[in-house]
C-alpha cells in the first residue's frame, strides 16, 4: 500500500561567531528548525554531523556527553513536543570511550537508536575517537531508516550492510556535501538518501539517484516520498506493465529511468503493496536480476568445463 512521509534535513553551519559560548542559542534555533518541519508535515527530520558541537572549541574527549546529556534532553523535549522523529548528530561518551554518533529520538522523546561513525577519519581516530562496528537499521511508524556519517561514505561495507537489513531511507549526516556519492549510493543499492551538511546544498535523494530537492541558504528542505516503491530493470519486467495497468489503473504508478534501463513501479493503493505486485506480477527487482545473471554466468561457465 503507499506509504507516503514527509522527511526534512537541516544543513547549517552554526558559526562559532554567533553561538560559541552561547549553547541555549544553538538549541533554540534548532528547536525553531524542528518546530518549522513539524508544521511543514515532517515525520523525521536530521542535522548535521556533531551538530550542537561544531561552534566549541576543545577535543572530543571535553565535548562528548553521555545518553541522555544535556543537548540531549532539549532535543528529546523537541521531539515529544512536536510528535516527530529527530537524529541528533554528537560526540557521545559510554564508560571511557568517545564516539561521533547520531542519536534517533522518538516522537515520544525516548532514545530509539544510536549509531556510531563506522569509519571516523585517520585524525579522528587520532583525536580519540573510537570506530563504531555495525552498519544499524531501526524501525519507525513510518519505515526503516539507516544512519550514516561523513566519512562514511566512502566505504561500501557500510551501505551493503544497510541495504541487507532492510533499510528504506539512509539519513547522512555530514561536514561534507557528498554529491555524487549520493546518487551513487541511492541508484546502486534502491534506498532514498537524506543528507543533512554542516553547509548549504543538503540533498533529497531518490532510489533512481535523482536529486528530489537540494537546499541552499534556506537550511531546512521537506520532501513527501512513497516508500512503497521499488526499482526495476526493464528487461523481464517492460512487458508486464500494461498487465499492472489493466488490473490496477491509477492504483500503480510508474516512473522511468531510460538511459540507466530501468523503472520505479510504486503502489498508489491502500489495499495492495509493491510487494504484492511483485509476487502477482512476476517482477524481479533490479538488484535481483543483476544476481540471477551472476548465476546464470556462473553455470555457463560451470558447463564449459
């Protein structure tokens, strides 16, 4: 059935002009910024990496607070009092080891998830910080959502362990704009990607790679996507279009994506999921059919010798 959320990122550079020494003056614009995506229709809205830490000066190890601390506790109240998801992006302390995570918040202001940088950068590592060790994927009322930070998106194992868990929207946060990567990311592996830059030029991504909205001075962008929605390639599946068609109308919806050979089908209907056009349809996802041919390749070999 159509799964539509709305999703919003922030990309901000909180300078350290305006808020150094001035922490209630960080947390309030982001609170207005939480408050604005709510009105706005956001379910979820991120921020930057280490977010309420990059106007300070010191080393991780001064900057890290504990879960709950107290940035924390402001942006849980944030979230409770406006029913919207929040990743808050930090420094984190647990027993005698600093991590640059990013923090879920339920709409309820609980901690549902906290994801550690898997690859902080050689002078990160240097700094203290610890590398986190598992590509999470947590659950929501509206989807599953992955996290990833900065340099992190130069890695694959982070993604391929995403995208096996099951995640649908993979929430980037950064100091860096990602840009190609981004798209990259999205087409390769058929999950939309939402960055949140600690600059201008914060990217809406969907599983085809195409740029759904990009902010600029602005900071925060809001996009309504379907997550119900799966990327094809057109061999095996072009030709049963008009069978969805026929059946279904308006109740299905296609977009292509000609000269990458491929199309989204997504299900419009409260009755019926992609997942069941796949099965009733005999589709096979892009992903899929890419391994199957591996198999097939694989056997032909196998016979040759």
């Amino acid at each position: 059935m159509a799964r539509y959320v709305t999703i919003a990122t922030v990309s901000h550079y909180p300078h350290p002009a305006d808020f150094r020494d001035k922490p209630d003056a960080l947390l309030n614009h982001a609170a207005h910024m939480v408050e604005r995506a709510a009105r706005m229709g956001a379910r979820i809205v991120s921020f930057p990496e280490t977010y309420p830490d990059m106007p300070m000066v010191g080393r991780p190890a001064e900057l890290a607070e504990s879960i709950p601390g107290p940035t924390l506790k402001r942006m849980s109240e944030e979230a409770d009092n406006n029913d919207t998801y929040i990743i808050w992006p930090l420094y984190t302390r647990e027993g005698d080891r600093v991590y640059n995570s990013s923090v879920l918040l339920s709409p309820k202001g609980e901690v549902a998830g906290v994801y550690h940088k898997v690859h902080p950068t050689i002078g990160e590592i240097e700094s203290g910080i610890t590398p986190g060790t598992e590509a999470r994927v947590f659950d929501t009322d509206f989807g599953r959502i992955g996290m990833a930070i900065c340099f992190d998106l130069n890695f694959r194992d982070i993604m391929e362990g995403l995208a096996r868990n099951g995640a649908e929207i993979l929430f980037f946060s950064s100091a860096y704009r990602g840009g190609l990567q981004l798209s990259m990311w999205a087409f390769e592996f058929g999950v939309y990607i939402a960055s949140a830059i600690g600059a201008e030029l914060g990217r809406i991504v969907d599983q085809s790679g195409a740029v759904l909205v990009e902010s600029t001075y602005e900071a925060l962008i809001t996009k309504r996507i379907n997550l119900d929605r799966r990327l094809l390639h057109m061999d095996y599946n072009w030709d049963k279009m008009d069978a969805m068609l026929e059946k279904y109308g308006a109740g299905v919806s296609f977009e292509y994506f000609t000269r990458e050979a491929c199309y989204a089908v997504a299900s419009e209907r409260e009755d019926i999921t992609v997942d069941d056009l796949i099965r009733e349809f005999g589709l096979e996802e892009r992903s899929a059919y890419f391994r199957r041919a591996n198999e097939v390749r694989s056997r032909a070999l196998a016979a040759k010798d």
